[in-house]
C-alpha cells in the first residue's frame, strides 16, 4: 500500500526534463522520501525505460544517478525483510567487463523472476553508478577530440601526413654544434575557491553558469631553501644530432632514449608518462599514429630534418606531489606549449601566449590528461594564464561540439582581473598576508569528484544549498578582492572550507587539517583571518592568512607547529614527507618562453645525463654530447660564464654513489625481524614451497571437486528476530557480571584503507562522530563505554596489535580515556614480503575476474603490469623483498594467529587470574564498526553452548571474499582465496563478517589447553604449532608503497602469506554455529571511498548511537 | 576590369633554377616551366609581363622564355625581403590596374577548353574585385601553402568570401581558422599560385615591408588577410590543377600531368605501366 498517494511516480522524468531550474533542481530525496516499496519500483521501472530512450546526455545521466541512488539509499529502506537474493554470476562479469548496460539487463531479469532483494539492488546501484561515469567520461572524451584543433591528430595515421615541421630558428646551430634551447617556464595555479569543485567537467559541462574559479599564478619558493620565487615548471626542447626522441624528467630522476613508436604510446612503462603525453597531446607525434609500424626515425625525419631528433626536458622545482597547485596538469601546459611553439602551432615562438593559443594549450592539457588516464579540473591549468583570474563555465552555442549535447562547453573562459579590478596593493598585500604550505598528506582526491559529481546530479537537499553558499561565497571574494580587503577574504575563504565544502563533502577536511586551524586561533586570535583549502580536498596544499604584522613570525611558527602536528599523527594519517612552507609570488605574464643559444639545459640535468655518457665510448657520442660533456667540464672548472661550483660535487655523488645505506638497511630489517618473532626456516621452507609450485595463487584454492553450495535454514541462527526476554536478561546478567571482553584485531595495518601507504588503520580519524573526528579504535571503545554505562560493569577492552602497530596502539591506547581495562596483546609472528612469482603475477592479473578499467587506464595498467613482471624476474622470483624501508618489507601473518597469541603472550593468561568470571570474547576486526556486546546476540551464543559463533550479513555486491557456505556438506566459512571457482561465491547468501563469540574455555579445549596450564610456555608453544599446522597457509599478493623524491610513490605487488581465523569453522572438532546479524552490525568498511554511502545511508547515525564518547 | 598585365615573382633564393627547367608541353614539345607559365598567361589574352628575378638573372630567363622574351618587362629583387617585397618591385609596373600574379615555382594544368588564367580572369571580371584561384588540399600539404578561410557564395559553386588568409598553417590553426562549409575533413583551401588582384594589394605589401624588422621577411598571404578586412575579396577553385615544381618529385608529377592531359596520352600510359609491371 502506497504511503503517499500525492506524489505521482512520473514526477522524476519530470524533473530531469523540467526547463525550470526550481523543478530541475529538485531534491531526489525528498520526492522519494515517503514512497512505498512498489511505487518505488515503478518509478525504477520508468526511469530504466527513459534513460534507454532519451537522446540528452545529462537527461541520461541523471536518469541513471537517480537510478542508482534509488537502489542504494531508499529501496534498501523499504526492502526489509527481503535481504537476500542471488546476483547471477553473468551480471557480476558484465560489472568487472564494463558491459554495464549487459549487467543492468541480467540484475533486472533476477528481480522480475526473484522479485527484488537488497542484493539485487546493491548490484544494480553499481551498475547504474558506473554506467553513469562511464557515460560521463565518454563524452568528456568526444569533446576534447572534437574541440577545434585537436581533431586532425586523430585522423593522422602516418609518419607521411605528419603536417607539423620544427620551426627553422630551431634548427640553427652555433659554433660548436649545438642547437638553441627553447626553454618555457610556467607558474603553478592556486585557487581561491572552486564554487564547490564546479571545475569538475561535468559539472561544468553541465551547470556553467554555476561553474566558476577563482585562481592566480603563483611563483614559488621552498622557504629557507630558495631565494627568492620562481616559476616552479621548467620546460626545455632542443634539437639533437641523433635520430631520437629522448625524454628526461629531472625531478624524477628519469631519462629514455626512445626509439619506436610504441614506446612513445607505452606510458606506464617507465617514469615519462607525462612527457609521453605531451609529446602526443602537441601533436608532435599524434594520438591517430598509435599502432603505426613506423619506426620514430620517420616521423622525425618529417619532423626535425634527417638524422635529427629532439630532446624534451621537465623539471619542477620541489614541489612536492599532493600540492593541490595542479603540478602536473601545468607542467602537461608547460610541456605542451614548448611543443606547440616549436612546430608552429601557436603564433609566438617566445615571450608569453595569446589568449587563442593559450586555449588551445589548455585544450591540449585536458586531451593530455585523458590519455594518461588522469583527469583534472578546467581550471587546472590556470598557470598558464597570467594574474588572477576569473575563470567561468561557458554555454554550448550553435557550431560547438558540445551544442546540443550538453548545456556547457568543455573549455571555460578565462577572465584575466586587470590592475583596476585587482590592485598592485591587493595582490602584494595577499603576498604579505598569505602563508602557502604543504601538510605533507599526498591523498587521492578522485573519490571526492565522483562524490561531488554524483550530488550535483542528484541534488540533494543540502549539498544543493551548500552549492548556492559556495557560489555566493566566490562572489563574495571577487568583491573583497576588489576593495583590497584581505583580512575578508580569509574570513570568507575560512567560511567556505567550514560550512558549505564540508556539508557538501565531509571527506575534504581531516583531523590534521582542523587541529592545524584550531592551534593558529588560539595562537594568533583575530591575527589569523582564515584558512584557505587549495584545491579538491586538505591535508597537502593549504593556506593560511595573517595578519601581515605577524605574518614572518608566523611562517616559523607553523612550520614548526606542522612538523609537530604531523609527528603526533603520522601513525593515523598517510603523510609522504614532511610540511613545507613556500613564499610566492602572484605571477603577472603567465607561461612564458625563451630562445636560448649556447645556453646551460636546468639544474639537475648533468647529474642525470653525464654518468651514462661517461660509461660510453667517446667515440661514440654524437658532436652534441661531446659539445655538452665540455660544457659540463666548463660549468664545473668555472671557466664559462655561468659557472656552477657544486656541479662537480653533485656529480660525484652521483657516480661515486654512498653505499652504506643499503647495509644500515639490512640492518635494522634483521634486528626487527629477530624481535617480532620472525621463522627464518618457516619462511625458507615457504619460499621454497612457492618456487616449487607447492604453495602459490592457484594452490589456495580448494580441490576443484570440492561440493559448495549455500547453507540451509537450519544452518544458521537469525539474531535480526526478536529474542525471547528470558535468554536476553541471562545475557545482560553475564555482562553485568564481567563475563564478557571484546577482542579487537588491529595487528594489521588496513592495506587498501591507504593503499599500501603504511599507516595504523585503527588509529585513523575516519570520521566525525560527536563534533569531532573519531578514530576506529576510539569508537570501539565507545561502545564499550556505552556497554559499560548501561550495565555498570566496564568490559575488558584487548586490541590485538603487530609489529607495525603495536607501539602506535600503544601510546594512542594510553591517552584515551576508559573506565574499564584496555589491554594489548602483542603479536609474536611476523613474516618478510617476497618478491611475487612472474607465475602468481600472472594468475592473479589473468586467471582471477579482474575490473575492466576505462580503456585509457586499462592501457595503462596493462603498460604498468608488464613493468612489474619485468621487475619481479629481475629482482628475483620469491626473493625476499628489502627494498624499501623494513617496516614495509614485513608483514602480519594474518588474524588467525591473533587469538594463539593471547595465549602465547600471557596476556589471557593474565587476565584470567585478575578477571576469572570471564567467559566470553567476542571477536571482531577494526573495521566491523557495528560490532557491540549485543545482549541479544551474546544471548544466542550463550544458549547454543557453541565453542564460536560466527557472525555473517546478507551479502551485498560488494561483499566479495568467500562467505558461508556448505562444503560438502558441512557449514562452515570459506575464504574467497579458497574458492574453487570464483562463480560458486555467487551462490551464498551470507558474508561473513568476522565477528564471532568466542567460548574461551571451549576454545582452550581444542588447543588441549585449559585455564590452569596457560603459564606454561611450552605446552602453550606446542598446543599453538600444532593447531597452526592443520590451518592452510594462503599465499597473497598485497601492495606496498614505497615513497621516494618529492613524495612520489610506487606501487609494488609483493607475496606474504596468511592463516586465516574464519578457517577455525574447517575444524571438525570446533564447533561452530552461524548468526545472521543486521547488515549494519556486520558491515566492513574496507576502503575509504565507502565513507560517505555509509554515512548517507544512516549507518553512521546507528554506529554513533551505539556509542558514548565520554 | 580590364587585366591586361601580369606578374611573376621568380626572386626566391631556393628557386632560381626552378622555372628554367624543362619539360615536354602537351604538344610533345620540350620547352622550360617559365615558357608553359607565359603560355598560360598569353592564352588569357595578357601580353604584358613583368618577371621580378634575383639581380643578374634576367638574362638567363629571358632566353628560356623563348618566343616571350620580348614582351618581358624584367625587375631585379636587390636586398630581397620576401616574397610580398618581390611583388611590389612590380608595383610601378602595374600602375593603377588590376593584374594577373604568378608565381614561377607552379605550373598549370587545366581540365577544360579554357585556362587557369583565362578562369581566374573571368570570375574577376565578373565580380569586379581580387580574386584568388585556391584548391582543396589534404592538411599534411598545409606546410607548403597559404590557406583561406571563408564562406561559400551562394548560387556560386566553387566561389568563396575570403575572411582570413593564413600562410603556411598547421592543422592546429587551420582547424581553429580556416575551416569552409563543404569540404571534406581534413582538407583546406589552399592557394593556387595564380591571384588577380587590385592595385590597392601594393599600399598593404608597403605597409607590411615598411613595418619589418631586420631579418624578417614580408610574405603575401599576411597582406591577402588584411585584403580581405578591407574590400572584397574572393576566391575561386578553378577546374583545373596546379603543381608545386619546388616540391620532391614535384616536376616529374607536374611532367606526367601535362603528358597525361596532351597529345601523347597513350604513349606516356602505355610506358607507365610497362614500367610498373617490370617493378
């Protein structure tokens, strides 16, 4: 029956197609807020059928985000009841295939046949949201390729048609042989505010007349180790006597000589992914040439001239990535614009650009992006223009690509302030006020923009409103800016990173961020005007604005407060370096380039290029290198007129590297591996195992005559029913009576939390909870205090650590306050990463089902993996890995030993004699945020007598990694590693969620242990060993970051291998019973891109509810 | 209009050679370039010709001009500065009259019974105003032309309003500028090396040579653009073709198109092929 009987379902086609902006504008939420299950559904059915029809791109779209939002956030409300369903394996291979409309079909087919299910509506939600986006770039795409003067590089096919030639002046050259430098220098951008991230194409593509930036150039300089501000991108292309095309990128310590064109296509090959970009973007050599058999000597015999070829070089003077400056977008402009002056392709050869052809390089930028597979916003390469400016979305008209396709244009305008509008005062008075710096968090700020794109779409009620704020504010600052009043700017810059930013995106701030600004108020008072969020998100890039009198003082000072802040948190946030302070300076000319002859290349340049020229035979270097290997010696001797007296030392080292750091390395990997407890025969008979083909990928799996099928009803018990009240207040009793402790697993880092960065999931302030940001463990313990509070007795807090976390834990433990006993228990094992086998490699990124990534990125992660099986037979297959710091070169050996550990390390040992009413554990992992001693569930295990209860969810989409199943006959939990075949996984219904109560004395049973014995190492030791043999032993893949230069970071996929708790249900003796908890209770939250669902979803309302923070 | 006169540029520093070089006309006769270019411009009724040459050259052109070299009114182009300067050596030439302009790197090759020139002529004639000859061509030709954008007269296949005039673009540009309805992708409308124009082209060439700083060079396309910001300016696609003899192989394409239009048609096809079936 219909709740609401006034809201006709046809109201959302209305919406999207209204020519009204208050009916367009309409909140999804509130339209659906008051619908019934089957006036949902309807509306589901209506709008599938007009997005499959209608000719509007965003019509379709937004069609398809609503689409998705239904089946996410509202029809899970009213599913209640209806939770499990099947999603057939075919859709879950059309999802991974990127064959969305294929998946939507089949979800679609199972819920007409199986009705619906909030299994079947967490498939179709991702479907909908990914066949969204992929619509969305795909018409990105078409419009940078059809932008006026980028689409004759997608029909040149041939070195023959190549139409470009370097222009002559180039060609010239001097006394000693050498050609002119064409050098191009080019500011970064900071922008004052962003409207909400309106700068996301979409969006503006969409909504240009809410699409606006404010952003300037700015010079930089690392404060107290530059003198004086500079622009920071340094772009330099010169003609050479050798028919290649050689790339080198100074601040990456990279340089390739390339001489086939596939390689110039290859961008994850190597470090020169972006100069590779420019290079095609500039149409050098253009985008139509991939796949041409030609060799590059073609195309730059077209080109240069026969027997020439040219040599393209980048340097950014240390700026570290994560700056929020739009680094690489302008160093793509930069690179982009030295090209495009070089062939004739923008009209002057040097000094600044004209409007027109800085258009056309930012046009360039954007295709350079997409073919990296990145994405930036419209206002990224805002260093290229000059000053500060105005940058808008723009109306599609008659005769653009994008009339009639979408309401915007691609490429914004630019209004550049003048000096009237903005005065010379102004802008010295923001130098003199404004204190740029980097945090030192490097964050991926892509999950931000599918955010904010998502809310836009769907308008919902608050997001909306924020956007108005947020374009009022930018008003708001053109106009402060205008009257020369600093100190309002900041206020309102201030304003706009705390109310609408956030109440768009909570994500964009972070605990290191809000105590940042927190401590310069209290420091500084009303000498602190504001905080200034540069661009998508805080952390990295930032600014902060003084009081002009204070502002030298201040500068020390928040580099000092900064560096302090960070050591407190860099356990709980990924940092890549350490802050920094810049001094800037508004940059008035925009890019800008010189022809320089008989000119030194960029600092930085010998060091990388002269020891390979030296290993070489003289005889064989081109008239050019020997040229340069004399001015080299020039430079050094002090003999030309730019002298450079460290470049000698510089080269030196570089030939002569320090060779102790690889030992002191070794080193202290040793001494770490001997204190955690490390088997060096365990670990040489494993590797022997993997090279044998013994253990490996493959090898995890059950026999494939394994019988998995889903379990019965009387399989499980449903602790989502009410409980009769006699068994709950037998349960409140034994809380009461101190029978229970939580167990909370935090040994392992959370490796996709951070991708691999390193840091202690548990101690991450993920959210904010209370008015403040909550780490994981904080809010454990907050629902023990809750616990606590309700029934007077403090349970018993344990937090399993490793070696990685156990001292963070530690001292972050002692802080907190809590009434009841916090205890850590130390992990006792720890296990060296290896180098994967080329076999495993291949297993994992050919056999298992793989996510189909959009076809830029899937070259180049295809480009990516075949480097890293390169480098796994190159370093040596199940080798250990050490190259990178000890700390990640270890790893935890998986949460089955966590428990074994309590034992081992005295810790339930002692808690015992100092608590011996205690019965019960319930164990849980650090991102079961749901976990509570639930009366009800403690109930259900108390009853049943059982040694564990597993508690297991409904399975969702997004649930993957095994799950309850019967295997050959008996119910028990099966790993996903385990799986024989990833299509049986589709068959279960239930996901296990990790939490289980645990029956201590039971469970010393099965260890052939008991409470009176578990002082005595040894019997202790043996019990363990003996248990742990019969657990099966998975071998991984996880990724490592290892960070180097100005906070880069490499990936690397390593081998480690794991026992794993669930497999305790294997164990005939053990016994096992299963409870179905709500899905809330059980959930994981396992990547951070879940966050803000789960918070719209009132899954963080329900979790706060269940804690008290003081 | 009347066009009387004409003029051809031979001044270049790379292409003195160019125009005595020799070819078979259609006829069968061997003749140089420079004779095939006065041939064109005669058939159009002009027997007044200025040649602009590189000083001491006018000898050797006047012989290779042959039956002509008369009628040759010879500029020298001293302390050269481009291709707009050579032009306007010739501007006392041309007086107060709208002339026919060659260059001596192209030669012709029409499709019907009437000429490029006498073509060109008679849309200028008719429309009473500079009119340049243009053919379509692929963009990777765009290096070695000025190119026109503009728009389509209607009821006047092949007949253009010149808006802009740009020499030598890359596609970059071309697509941004010089794009006319009508054409195929990837193709411009590139000049043909044959323009009737006004005397009022010489007060622009002036400007711009007067305005050039040391080293630079005045090219005609800059001067054809503000042409058309100034009064009306047209172009034309002729049925016919041009052949650039600057070009690599540029002379021996321009040879076979002549053979191949002439008097000994068979022959040249019979030993084309012959000679491709031995390759």
């Amino acid at each position: 029956m219909s709740k609401s009987s006034s809201m006709a379902t046809a109201d959302l086609v209305e919406v999207i197609t209204s020519n009204d902006p208050l009916a367009r504008n309409t909140s999804l939420d509130a339209v659906c807020q008051n619908l019934s299950r089957e006036e949902l559904l309807t509306m589901c059915g209506q709008l599938d059928q007009f997005r499959r029809h209608s000719d509007n791109l965003y019509h379709r779209v937004r069609a398809l985000f609503f689409l998705y939002a239904i089946h996410r956030f509202h029809l899970p409300r009213e599913l209640a009841g209806r939770e499990c369903g099947v999603i057939p394996f075919t859709a879950y291979e059309g999802l991974l295939n990127r064959r969305f409309q294929e998946a939507i079909r089949d979800l679609l087919v199972e819920q007409e046949l199986s009705g619906p299910s909030i299994t079947l509506s967490s498939g179709l939600a991702a479907a909908y949201h990914s066949l969204a986006f992929q619509t969305l770039a795909d018409q990105v795409r078409k419009s940078v390729r059809t932008v006026k003067g980028n689409q004759w590089m997608f029909r040149t096919g041939h070195p023959a048609d190549l139409p470009l030639r370097i222009r002559p002046e180039l060609l010239q050259v001097d006394d000693h042989g050498c050609f002119p430098l064409l050098r191009e220098r080019t500011s970064v951008r900071m922008d004052f505010s962003h409207s909400g991230w309106s700068d996301i194409f979409f969006l503006g593509m969409d909504f240009p007349e809410g699409a606006r930036v404010i952003n300037a150039s700015v010079d930089l300089a690392v404060r107290g180790k530059h003198a004086q501000p500079e622009p920071p991108i340094e772009a330099v292309l010169r003609v050479i006597d050798e028919p290649v095309l050689r790339l080198v990128s100074i601040d990456l310590d990279a340089s390739a000589d390339i001489r086939s064109l596939g390689e110039v296509y290859d961008f994850a090959r190597d470090y020169l992914g972006l100069l590779k970009a420019a290079v095609i973007a500039s149409g050098l050599i253009p985008p139509g040439m991939e796949g041409c058999d030609e060799g590059i000597e073609s195309v730059l015999n077209k080109l240069v001239g026969p027997g020439k070829g040219l040599e393209i070089v980048s340097r950014v003077n240390d700026i570290p990535k994560g700056s929020r400056l739009a680094v690489s977008t302008n160093l793509l402009g930069s690179l982009i614009s030295v090209c495009m002056r070089a062939s004739h392709q923008v009209s002057r050869l040097t000094g600044t650009l004209s409007e027109e052809d800085r258009r056309i390089v930012a046009a360039r930028a954007i295709l350079g992006e997409w073919l990296g597979g990145s994405g930036g916003g419209w206002q990224d390469s805002g260093g290229v223009w000059p000053g500060i400016k105005l940058i808008s979305g723009s109306p599609a008209e008659p005769g653009d690509p994008e009339h009639g396709i979408s309401r915007g244009r691609l490429l914004p305008r630019h209004h550049v302030f003048s000096k009237e509008e903005i005065s010379h005062e102004t802008r010295t008075q923001l130098q003199e006020s404004l204190i740029l710096v980097h945090g030192g968090m490097a964050q991926n700020v892509g999950p931000i923009l599918e955010m904010v794109t998502e809310k836009y779409l769907l308008r919902s009620g608050q997001e909306w409103e924020a956007r108005q704020e947020a374009m009022a504010i930018l008003d708001e600052i053109a106009s402060a800016l205008q009257a020369g009043d600093l100190r309002e700017v900041g206020k309102l810059t201030g304003r706009n990173f705390a109310e609408p930013l956030q109440r768009i995106i909570p994500w964009c701030s972070n605990r290191y961020t809000e105590s940042l600004v927190e401590q310069c108020q209290a420091k500084y008072g009303d000498q602190f005007w504001g905080f200034w969020m540069l661009g998508g998100m805080a952390g990295g890039g930032m600014g902060f604005i003084f009081d002009p009198a204070v502002k030298g003082e201040a500068s020390d000072w928040l580099a000092d407060t900064m560096l302090a802040t960070k050591r407190d948190l860099e356990h709980s946030l990924p940092f890549a370096m350490d802050p920094v302070v810049y001094d800037f300076e508004i940059n008035d000319s925009g890019t800008r380039a010189e022809l320089v002859s008989d000119g030194a290349m960029p600092r930085g340049y010998y060091e990388l290029i002269v020891p390979e020229l030296l290993r070489r035979d003289m005889q064989g270097l081109s008239s050019t290198q020997q040229s340069e290997l004399q001015r080299v010696s020039g430079l050094c001797r002090g003999t030309t007129a730019a002298a450079d007296p460290g470049l000698a030392h510089r080269l030196l080292d570089r030939i002569l590297p320090e060779a102790h750091t690889e030992a002191e390395n070794s080193t202290s990997l040793a001494q770490l591996l001997e204190e955690n407890g490390f088997d060096l025969i365990a670990h040489n008979q494993l590797r022997e195992d993997i090279l044998s083909g013994r253990l490996g990928l493959p090898q995890n799996r059950l026999p494939a005559n394994a019988r998995i099928e889903d379990v019965y009803a009387e399989d499980i018990l449903d602790a989502r029913q009410a409980i009769p009240a006699s068994l709950g207040q037998a349960a409140e009793k034994a809380i009461a009576a101190g029978e229970v402790a939580v167990l909370t697993l935090a040994a392992g880092v959370g490796s996709r939390w951070t991708q691999g960065a390193g840091v202690v999931k548990a101690l991450h302030p993920f959210c904010k909870m209370g008015g403040k940001h909550r780490t994981f463990l904080e809010t454990h313990l907050a629902k023990s205090r809750q616990v606590g509070q309700r029934w007077g007795q403090y349970p018993t807090h344990i937090v399993s650590t490793g070696y990685m976390t156990d001292g963070p834990i530690r001292g972050y433990l002692d802080r907190l306050d809590y009434a009841g006993r916090k205890v850590v228990s130390r992990g006792k094992s720890v296990g060296l990463r290896m180098i994967p086998t080329a076999r495993d490699l291949r297993f994992a990124w050919e056999e298992m089902q793989q996510q189909l990534l959009d076809e830029q990125q899937e070259k180049m992660r295809q480009s990516a993996r075949a480097a890293l099986l390169h480098w796994a037979e190159a370093a040596g297959e199940a080798a250990d890995y050490v190259d990178n710091l000890p700390m990640q070169c270890m790893h935890p050996v998986g949460h089955w030993y966590e428990v074994p550990n309590l034992l081992r390390n005295g810790v339930l040992s002692d808690l015992l004699s100092e608590q011996p009413s205690l019965r019960y554990l319930m164990l849980h992992n650090i991102d079961t945020l749901g976990a509570s001693i639930d009366p009800g569930v403690l109930a259900l295990h108390m009853t049943s007598g059982a040694c564990l209860s597993f508690e297991v969810i409904t399975r969702r989409l997004e649930d993957r990694g095994g799950g309850l199943a019967r295997v050959d006959g008996r119910p028990r939990l099966v790993e996903g590693l385990a799986m024989p075949d990833e299509r049986e996984e589709f068959k279960l219904s239930y996901y296990n969620s990790m939490t289980t109560w645990i029956d201590i004395d039971r469970l010393l049973e099965v260890f052939g242990l008991s409470r009176g014995i578990l002082d005595q190492a040894d019997v202790v030791d043996e019990a363990i060993r003996s248990l742990g043999r019969r657990m099966p032993t998975y071998v991984t893949l996880k990724d490592v970051k290892k960070r180097w230069g100005n906070g880069q970071e490499d990936v690397f996929p390593v081998s480690q291998f794991e026992k794993l708790w669930g497999d305790m249900t294997a164990l005939s003796e053990v016994d096992c019973q299963f409870i179905v908890v709500p899905t809330v209770r059980g959930q994981q939250l396992k990547e951070q891109a879940q966050l803000d669902g789960w918070l719209r979803d009132q899954s963080a309302a329900q979790i706060e509810s269940l804690c008290a923070w003081s | 209009m009347q066009v009387t006169k004409a003029i051809i540029t031979a001044a270049g520093q790379d292409q003195t050679a160019l125009p005595l070089q020799t070819v078979v006309d259609r006829a069968g006769n061997v003749r140089t370039a420079l004779a095939l270019l006065l041939d064109e411009v005669s058939s159009a009724g002009i027997d007044d010709v200025a040649l602009v040459v590189s000083p001491g050259q006018a000898e050797r052109y006047r012989q290779a001009a042959s039956v002509h070299g008369d009628r040759i009114a010879f500029f020298e182009q001293h302390d050269p500065r481009g291709y707009g300067d050579a032009l306007l050596r010739a501007r006392e030439f041309a007086g107060d009259q709208s002339f026919l302009h060659l260059v001596s790197d192209h030669l012709y090759v029409t499709r019907n019974c009437k000429s490029c020139a006498t073509q060109l002529i008679e849309v200028a004639q008719r429309e009473q105003c500079s009119v340049s000859a243009i053919q379509p061509t692929r963009e990777n030709k765009l290096a070695f032309f000025g190119a026109i954008g503009g728009a389509p007269l209607a009821r006047q296949p092949g007949i253009y309003e010149v808006h802009t005039v740009l020499e030598k673009p890359t596609p970059t540009v071309a697509e941004q500028q010089l794009i006319v309805a009508g054409q195929r992708a990837g193709h411009y409308l590139c000049l043909f090396g044959m323009h009737v124009l006004t005397p009022g082209i010489f007060d622009l060439l002036e400007q711009a040579v007067a305005g050039l700083e040391d080293g630079q060079t005045a090219n005609l396309s800059q001067s054809l653009h503000e042409l058309a910001q100034s009064q009306r300016y047209l172009a034309s696609q002729l049925d016919g073709e041009r052949y650039n003899i600057g070009e690599k192989y540029g002379l021996l394409l321009a040879q076979l198109a002549i053979a191949l239009s002439g008097d000994d048609r068979d022959n040249v096809l019979t030993e084309l092929v012959e000679l491709v079936a031995k390759q």
